[in-house]
C-alpha cells in the first residue's frame, strides 16, 4: 500500500484533482434546478461565483443562458475550459479572487453553490465576497448563495478518523471508502478537515491512501443578517435546503437568497 500526502498551495488540497472532484460531485443537481428558476424570470449576464470545473455552470448555459464563471484556481478552471471546449456555449471563463472582483460587468444573477461561502475564513474575506458581488449586481438584483448550518453534530465531531461515505469509481469500477478527521476552532469558527480517501482492490484491500486537508468557516443564521445587511443586501428567502424547505433547527445547510438594496 502507498500513502499519498498533498501539499499544495493553502486550503486548495481539495481542489487539486479536478477530475477527482467531478467524479464525486457531478450527480449533485439540486442547486442547479433552483438557480434555473432564478435565472428563467432574469435578463442578461449570470455570473458563477467560485464555479470550479462548471458543475453548475455548465448544464445553466446548455439551456441557453449567458454566463460568467469565475474562480481562483487555475487547474479548476482549466477543466471548465476543457469541457466546454468543443460545445457552442455563453460561457466566459474567468481567474480572480472572488473577493477582489473587477469583470467591469453587472449581472442581474451572481450565485455560488458548492458551500464556496466557508471558504472565505475571515470576517475581512467575507466581507470582501460581498462587497465584490455587490459592485457587479444591479439595484434590486438577485445573489444566491448556501453555507452549511452549524449546528452540533457538524461542528462537535470526535476528532478521530471517522467514516463519511463510499463510491464506486467510474473509471476502475473500484470501492474507494472515505474517512474524515476534523477539529473545530471555536474561536475563529473555522473546522479543519482532513478528507482520506482509501482505494480497495477487487479483493477489498487497500492498495493507495490519499490525504487532503480543508479549512471552512462557520457562520450563524444572525450573523448571516448581519453581515448581509451591512453589505447592502435584505434577505428575501432563506431555507434548509434547495428545494424550498423552511429553514429549521435541524438544519445541515443554509440557503439564501438575497438582494441588492444599495
């Protein structure tokens, strides 16, 4: 058996296959279809914050709407383009932070999906997301966006490896079970993650191990309102889910939908 460690650059580990990440996350399609029924009442330019590959990106522009994706990982992205590359789509592709935006076009729509919300660790760098899709919304446009709801099963998780799912890999028809380790920083809210990836053989051994490492930020339904508020939005919506449940307190996720008021 070999044991893979990655080291790359800061919080990006898990981002750093991008086919690895299709392969897992491709068949999500809930958000898709709520973003689709936002983006069927909108004219004009949608813009995809933190797109990744175009999970979502992709399959909204195959129903003709013109978008924007962008992200601050370059190997991402590139697997967006290559996707995309001999399909006749609106679809610009786009490498920028996302809290320092400048596209020098405003939008109607700007979503992001994935829980790409937690990844902006510090009050300053959420604060900067918001103020970036605020400069590219107009007056009384829509931003969606989901996070996940801290309650206490998701942030007081033993700090043991612990076993989080399985699949089947498309390409080698073989078991890979996936464990997690976390530890969660009550003070700054953060949750490290470590992701181990373990890949069986026919016979159910283990031939490879890999390792990633991922820090997310938790936020709290007030302070959600707060800092909304305080970046020129007003909440229109908020559920449990992306199919319209109310938001309740056995939530896992919180999805917002908000807009633009100055």
């Amino acid at each position: 058996m070999t044991i893979t460690e990655k080291s790359t650059l800061v919080n990006f580990e898990e981002y750093d296959n991008p086919i690895l990440y299709d392969k897992e996350n491709d068949t999500y399609k809930e958000d898709v279809s709520f973003i689709d029924k936002w983006a069927s009442k909108t004219e004009g330019l949608i813009i995809d914050v933190a797109c990744g590959t175009g999970r979502a990106t992709i399959p909204l522009a195959s129903k003709g709407y013109n978008l924007i994706g962008v992200d601050l990982h370059k190997g991402m992205l590139n697997e967006a383009k290559r996707k995309t590359s001999n399909l006749d789509l609106k679809i610009e592709w786009i490498e920028q932070d996302c809290s320092k935006l400048d596209l020098n076009v405003k939008s109607n729509l700007i979503y992001s999906v994935g829980n790409s919300f937690q990844h902006f660790l510090t009050n300053e760098a959420q604060d900067g997301l918001l103020m970036s899709v605020n400069k590219h919304l107009e007056t009384g446009g829509i931003f969606i966006f989901g996070t996940r709801f801290p309650n206490a099963e998701e942030l007081l998780q033993p700090s043991t490896e612990e076993y989080w799912r399985s699949y089947f890999d498309s390409e080698t028809q073989n078991k890979v079970n996936v464990y997690t380790i976390s530890k969660y920083d009550s003070l700054n809210q953060v949750q490290h993650n470590t992701t181990i990836r373990k890949y069986l053989n026919n016979d159910e051994e283990v031939v490879d191990e890999v390792r990633s490492n991922i820090s997310l930020r938790f936020v709290f339904p007030k302070e959600v309102e707060r800092i909304l508020y305080e970046n020129g939005f007003e909440i229109v919506s908020v559920y449990k889910d992306w199919n319209e449940t109310p938001i309740s307190d056995d939530s896992c996720q919180m999805v917002y939908v908000c807009k633009k008021i100055r």
